[in-house]
C-alpha cells in the first residue's frame, strides 16, 4: 500500500510540474534527461540487490551505494519505508551514516553560526534553527534552507524547511530571479516532496496563474498522506500549506477560492485556544475580516473563554464597519477574568503588541480601577500603560498614569518593596514621570517648563539615557547647559560600562551604552560594538536593532541604517518609537542618494 502511495504522488506532482513548466514555455527534457535517468535506475538496481538473498550481494551494493553519496539520498530515503525489511534497515543505515556538512564554505558567517551543531539537536530545536535562518536579511537563508529541505532525514523536518522558504517575504524585482534561481540549483534533482513543492513555489513566483493548479494537487495530496500516512506529515504541515495557498489567491484577487482554502484549514484546527489565535493573526495580515468573524460561529466554547480571541473578534467587526458588534466582543472580552489582575495584565499587553491600543488601554485601566493601590498588578499596569502611551507620543497622559504611581511608592513602604522587584526605584520612576512632562511640554512649545522637568528629572535617575539625550538636544543653551551635559553623559557612560564589566553576558547595559553615545556623543564606533554585541546576546530584539540602526546612523552608515530599522519594523510593527526612527532614516537616505540621471544629490 506504502509503495501504491509513494508512486502515485509522485506521478500526479509530475504532472502538476509539467502543467506549470509547459504554461512557462519549459520543455519536459529540462526537467528530465538521459543521464539522470540512467543513474537513477542504476542506483535503483543496488537498492533492490540490498534485499537479495545471497549475502555477498547484498553487501557488495550496500558498499556501492556508500560510495554515491549524496546522489542516492533520496532513493535510499525512500528505500527506508520498502516492504522488504532487510532493505529498510540497510538503506535506514546507509542513510544515517551519511556525513552531511550543513553549511558550506561560502554560506555567510551568520548562516554558519545559526547552523554550527545542528547534527545534534532535536526536533524542536531545528525548527528553531530553521525560524532564525528565514529571519535574515535578503533572503540569505534561502539556500541554506533548501538544503535542509532537501537532505533532512525525516519527511516532517524537510516539509518544515520548505515551508519555511515560503514564509519568507514576497521577493520584489531581481530579487524574484536570485530567489528562485537558489531553490532550483540547490535542490538539483532531488525527488522529495518538499523539493516538489518548493518547486511548484518557485514557478508561482514568476507566474502565479500559472501555478495555481499545481498548489491544488500539492495541497490535496498532503491533506490525504496525513490521513493514511500521518507520520510523515502533521496538522501544522498542511494547515501551512493552506496559508501558503490562500495568500497567493488573495494576492491573485481570487477571494472565493482563497476563503474556500480557509475553509478547508478550519476542519483541521482543534478549537485549541492558541492555535486559533495563531490563525486569526494570520487571516488579519490577510485583511480577511469576515474569515474571522466566521470563526466564533465554528468554535464558539474557545471564544467564550479567551479574551484574546474576543478582542481579535472586536477588531475584525470594527474593519467591517460593525462598530456595535465591536464593542460588545470587547466589553465580554473584559469580563473574562473578572478580578484577576496578572491575567489582566498579561492580556492587555499582548494586545498593546499587536497595535490594539485603545483596548489594551481599557485593560490596564481595569486594573488601575479596581485595584488593590500598590498590588504587583496595579503597578505593573501603570508602568506598562505609561510607557505605551509614551511610545504613542501621548506624554501628558503617560506622566499622569506614572503621578498616581509616584502617590502610592510616597505612601506605602510595601508598594515600594515591590517595585523594586519589577526593577523600579521611587527615583527612577519619578524621573520617568519628569521625562514625559518634558517631552509633552516640548511638543506644545513650552521650552521653559520643558527644561524644568528635564533638570528635575535628571536629578532623580542621572542614568536616564533617553534624559540625557533630550537635554543634549536642547537648542541655544548655555555653554554651561552643554558642559553639565557632556559630563553627565559621560558619567552615565561609565556607569554603563561598569555594568558590562560586572556581567558582561547581560545585554541590556550594552544596549543602553550604545543608545545612549549614538544619539549623543561619545565613541561611535564603541556604540557600534556594543549594540553587536547585545543583539549576539538575544537576537532578533526589536528595541536592541533600534539601538543598531541609531549606532549605524551616528556613524553615517545611511543604507545600514535603514535596513536594520526595516528589519525592527517587521519584528514590532505597532511601535511608535520604532516606526518613528524608520521614516526619518528613509528621509535621510532619499535624500543623500544622487537623483536620477545626474549623479546630484
């Protein structure tokens, strides 16, 4: 039955990739050619002696097909499934002895670094491996994950690495070419199904339409293998090619047939809570609103118990213009919970990352209102919602929430306590609370009242970078103004420094350094290394590449500049601060770029 299935794929993806490749003008000898058919049968030949009766052949072959390598992967993958056991356990051996170098010489240093030990990690851990490789810059992990894809032991792991291509980002222009140029030079000849399917990917990179029949056969052949042959598949696995599916018929404008997709992906969703949330964020980067709203009517028990879904429900009614529909999902999302301040908590933070501000505003005011003055909850609420308002460039209301904080660390000694072990000081949060009186009273053109709160601050917490930078930003001071400055700066530096040398594997203190010098003044390149360096520590940290896009600035690096900024974009989308930071890098570089045709900037 196995053999039955293995070949019927294999004929009906045949044919899906010969409709795609004659839609394209590519003949059938361009796919296929003598002399690869010749060394498949001749490899096909030793796997069926590794069964034979006699010893010696047996033997023999299995030394032959060590001695292809690579070149019989595939079959001998495959082979590890035959019905004749004395096969599978050769070509099982043959297969686990291969040495694979997962990277190459010439892969980047970042590729290497992201690959060294894979060999001996788990499951889990090369999913891991394989996450941080599609959050590169230009795609560079492309290759890197083709080869996965193509040489990865288990079915699961390489279907996994070829969905991974796919969820990289849309390639524009000649990134289209080096993109599907990679996929089809590194996956040579190989017969697995992801390179199949990434193939099918690849062409509907250059023509959609023309693909969009192979994508059906590709999806429907995998959603069958998982009922008869589920361990060589999995929920995930075709829930992602559905994703995959549906976003290029959107892009296409083929809603019917894209929501007709998603349909077929809720049958394979279980009402769990997080996997519907995962999906409900996906089909909100689709903008398929009423998708959404379909969902409560298919899982209505997992909405009655999650906030977060209920919010996700009050968002899509609002984009549909059913403002009614949008308040009650929020007003029932909040009584979820009703008195449980951490959970509170937890929610409207989540919410405030996914840019739902207004509702993760009503979250923390709950906690505010109902209480108790001076819980873990009420004070992280007051922190967190001022800090977001901040970001939001809202500082009078963000110094107000830190007023009515700063109340209650004067009036409980408790409160005090444990505020410090959310790593804030009465001090520090009072110059926080000054800060965002100043930045609001600059917006309203009050310099008087703004220095005020900047000297006030700074007297509370003389390590508060972002204070320090506004006071070195002040215009037409005094040399006496600029000289306190240059010195508190470099007194903060120091402290910084100190903190590195303390614990030099702790990230933070490097990141403050770098942001605090780049935005002012100091040692560049120093700030440049110190960013590195706290972004080797936790990659992929939004604030921590904000810091590198300033350091890449202060050291008139533009295009490196922007770049990082786009890659913090992508990971906090809904930051102000962030987003901020990004245009006038953007501004910056159009407008140091020559214009066209003169070579003028």
């Amino acid at each position: 039955m196995f053999k039955s299935a293995i070949h019927s794929r294999q004929a009906w993806l045949a044919a899906a990739l010969m409709l795609c490749a004659s839609a394209r003008g590519i003949g059938s000898d361009e796919i296929n050619d003598a002399a690869a058919g010749r060394l498949d049968e001749q490899i096909a030949v030793l796997i069926v002696q590794l069964g034979d009766e006699r010893y010696t052949i047996r033997e023999r072959a299995q030394a032959e097909l060590s001695k292809f390598g690579f070149v019989a992967f595939e079959a001998l993958n495959d082979a590890q499934q035959n019905d004749d056991i004395e096969i599978a356990l050769r070509a099982r051996y043959l297969v686990r002895s291969m040495r694979i170098n997962w990277s190459r010489d010439d892969d980047p240093p970042v590729v290497k670094a992201i690959l060294r030990g894979y060999e001996q990690l788990g499951v889990d851990q090369r999913v891991k491996r394989m996450t941080a490789l599609t959050h590169l810059d230009l795609a560079i992990g492309t290759e890197a994950l083709c080869r996965l894809a193509r040489f990865e032991r288990t079915e699961v792991l390489s279907k996994q690495a070829a969905l991974m291509v796919m969820r990289q980002p849309i390639p524009d222009g000649g990134d289209v070419d080096y993109r599907v140029v990679t996929i089809r030079e590194t996956l040579g000849r190989s017969r697995r199904s992801a390179a199949d399917w990434l193939r099918i990917y690849s062409m509907s990179l250059e023509n959609a339409v023309a693909s969009t029949d192979g994508w059906d056969q590709m999806v429907w052949q995998e959603e069958q293998l998982l009922g008869e042959f589920p361990e060589q598949s999995s929920r995930s696995i075709v829930q992602n090619l559905l994703r995959r599916q549906s976003e290029m018929l959107y892009r296409l404008q083929r809603d019917e047939r894209a929501d007709a997709a998603i349909r077929r992906l809720f049958r394979l969703i279980n009402g769990d809570g997080d996997e519907l949330l995962e999906t409900i964020d996906w089909l909100t980067e689709q903008q398929a609103w009423a998708m959404i709203v379909e969902t409560e009517e298919r899982f209505p028990n997992s909405y009655e118990t999650t906030p977060l879904l209920l919010y996700r429900l009050a968002h899509a009614y609002s984009e549909l213009g059913r403002d009614d529909a949008s308040e009650d999902a929020a007003a029932r999302a909040l009584k979820i919970n009703e008195g449980d301040g951490e959970q509170h908590v937890r929610i409207a933070y989540q919410l405030q990352t996914r840019g739902m501000f207004r509702w993760a505003e009503q979250e923390f005011r709950y906690i505010i209102d109902v209480g108790p003055p001076g819980s873990s909850s009420y004070l992280r609420s007051h922190f967190l919602l001022s800090e977001m308002l901040h970001d939001q460039s809202d500082d009078q209301n963000a110094a107000e929430v830190l007023r009515d904080v700063v109340e209650v660390l004067d009036a409980d000694a408790s409160a005090v306590i444990l505020a410090g072990r959310l790593n804030r000081q009465p001090s520090t949060v009072k110059s926080r609370m000054h800060f965002f009186y100043s930045e609001h009273f600059q917006s309203v053109g009050d310099p008087v009242r703004q220095e005020e709160h900047l000297k006030t601050a700074i007297e509370f917490d003389p390590t508060d970078a972002d204070v320090l930078i506004a006071m070195y930003r002040q215009v037409n001071k005094d040399e006496a103004w600029k000289k306190q400055t240059s010195e508190l700066i470099k007194t903060a530096a120091d402290e910084f420094r100190k903190q590195i040398k303390e614990s030099p594997e702790y990230p933070t203190a490097y990141n403050q350094l770098a942001w605090l010098i780049s935005n002012s003044e100091g040692d560049y390149d120093e700030a440049l290394r110190c960013s590195l360096k706290s972004l080797e520590l936790l990659p992929n940290t939004a604030g921590y590449l904000d810091t590198l896009g300033r350091a890449y600035y202060a050291k008139g690096d533009l295009k490196n500049a922007a770049k990082t900024q786009a890659r913090a974009v992508r990971l906090e989308p809904f930051s102000g601060q962030i987003k901020r930071q990004h245009d006038f890098f953007a501004r910056e570089l159009e407008k140091s770029e020559p214009e066209p045709g003169t070579g003028v900037r």
